[in-house]
C-alpha cells in the first residue's frame, strides 16, 4: 500500500513540476533536445526530462524571486559558442539563471540547452555527482570541453573560477583573474566568444570573511561568512545581458603572452558592460 502510495506521489510531483515550467521551456523540450542513447541520456549522462522538471524552482526563482531581465540574446549565434560571464554570489544561482534565460525568454530562438563546466570538486559532493550529470554540467576538464564544441553545443565558462564565485564584498563587480583554458578552447574549435554581464548576483550573499581554514579541513575551496543563511539567497534582482560575438584567430598553441592579450580583450569588453550596466540599474533589490 505504502510503495503504491509513494508511486502515486512521485507521478503526482513529477506532473506539478512539468506543469509550472511548461508553458515556459515545453518548445525547449524539441528545439534543444541533444542526441540520446535508450535511456534518454547523451554521451555525457545529460536529460532534458529530467533536467527541465529539475528547473521548476529555477524557473520560479527566475520570474518572480530574481526578477530576471535578460536582453541580448538575439546576439547569441546558432552553432558551438563560448558564453564567457562573471561569476559571483557563493552559489551559482548565476549560472542557473543564465540557462533558464536561454531557454525561457521569448528573445531566445531557438532554444537553448546551455551546457557549464564545474570545478574537479564539485562532484565529489555527496548525491551532486549525478544531479549534475542529468543537468547537463560536466566536470572542467579541455577534453570534456572541446567535445561539446566539436558537437555545436553551447558552452558556459566562468574563468574567474572560484576566485570569482566566492570574492568578498568590497571585490563586488571587479572581475578576477582569467584564465587562459577557454581562449585556447576557442581559437582550437573555431568557436566565437560571447560575453555575458550578470548584474545582482553581487547583492545575494555578501561575503564579508572568508574562513579559510574551516575551507581547508572540508576539502573546499573557500568558506565565505555571509549575513545570509545559505543556500537562502538575498532577493537581488537580476540583469543578465549578452554582448556581442567575438571572434579571434591564431594558433591555440601560441606562447601564454599571445593569448593573455587575446584574454584581455574579453576581459575588457566584460568589465566595460557590468560598469555600464551598474550606472544604468537603478535598484538592488526593486
């Protein structure tokens, strides 16, 4: 009786779940869908299924906790691209919002399934391993990287990495430390760059101390003291805006300092949105 009743429960969440995302994702759920073996997984154990009914808070967050306004994205090109974004906010809500815009928002055409890469550690987590597989992330690895390309997928990459992710406060909006994995990635595949601007996640989870110490003695990278309760985030509202493609030619071989000057360029466009971006917000939280 009780394995009938937690059948029916399940068909009974995985029906509501379907149900407040359809009207946004359903044309996602053809346009976006990748190349499956029998089990409904890609070669990388990615479900749009199962992902879009995992979206359902995301989707609610997006509309009506962020208050997402995402502009530019008619500039997206069809085809393998690199989506290079800041990266702040402890949690990476950012990333998540960034793929719901690509695959929600009416300017979004077609959708899109936009893949992320993690850090090495990620998985290691207890039960996140496989949620992130089934999401459609894949460890940070230039092999896993460059197969999604080579396949014309969408690729987003944060290459402020953690630095970016869990910087304190008084660091808000001043992009860290590129690296250079992504820019060898494009001029190899022949994948155009396009930047993205996220304004808010700053404002979600201040961090004012990092601990590093309790960070080291749980194998984390950094344990960021913030006056939120985490994973609860702050009600900041979102701007996300996408910037032009760049294209860069060259050799995915030439010396660090060739391509640092090709890293720049990114960087330079990234950072000139986000300080155009926060003259024009006119509130954090409204």
């Amino acid at each position: 009786m009780f394995a009938n009743l937690n059948d029916r429960l399940k068909q009974s969440l995985k029906a509501w779940t379907l149900s407040m995302i359809r009207s946004d994702l359903e044309p996602a759920v053809t346009a976006a869908r990748p190349a499956t073996n029998e089990y409904g997984l890609d070669p990388f154990g990615f479900s749009l299924e199962y992902s879009l009914s995992a979206m359902a808070p995301f989707v609610w967050l997006y509309k009506h906790y962020f208050r997402v306004v995402a502009t530019g994205l008619e500039r997206l090109p069809k085809g393998r691209v690199l989506v290079v974004a800041n990266h702040s906010g402890q949690l990476p809500f950012d990333a998540a919002m960034i793929g719901i815009s690509l695959m929600a928002e009416p300017a979004a055409k077609p959708p899109r399934a936009i893949r992320s890469m993690v850090e090495k550690w990620a998985p290691t987590l207890p039960y996140i391993s496989v949620l992130l597989s089934r999401m459609g992330q894949v460890v940070g690895t230039p092999e896993n990287a460059r197969r999604l390309l080579e396949a014309e997928e969408a690729l987003l990459v944060f290459p402020e990495g953690v630095k970016g992710l869990n910087k304190l406060f008084r660091k808000r909006y001043q992009l860290q430390d590129f690296g250079l994995g992504f820019m060898r990635l494009a001029l190899e595949t022949n994948t155009p760059v396009v930047p993205v601007a996220v304004i808010g996640a700053e404002e979600q989870a201040p961090a004012f101390f990092d601990a590093k110490s309790i960070a080291k003695l749980l194998h984390m990278p950094a344990m960021p003291i913030t006056p939120t309760i985490l994973p609860l985030p702050l009600p900041s509202r979102y701007y996300i805006q996408f910037g032009e493609p760049l294209v860069f030619t060259g050799s995915p071989h030439d010396e660090d300092a060739e391509l640092e000057k090709k890293v720049k360029t990114v960087k330079a466009a990234l950072q000139a949105m986000l300080n155009r971006g926060l003259k024009e917000r006119k509130s954090i939280y409204l």
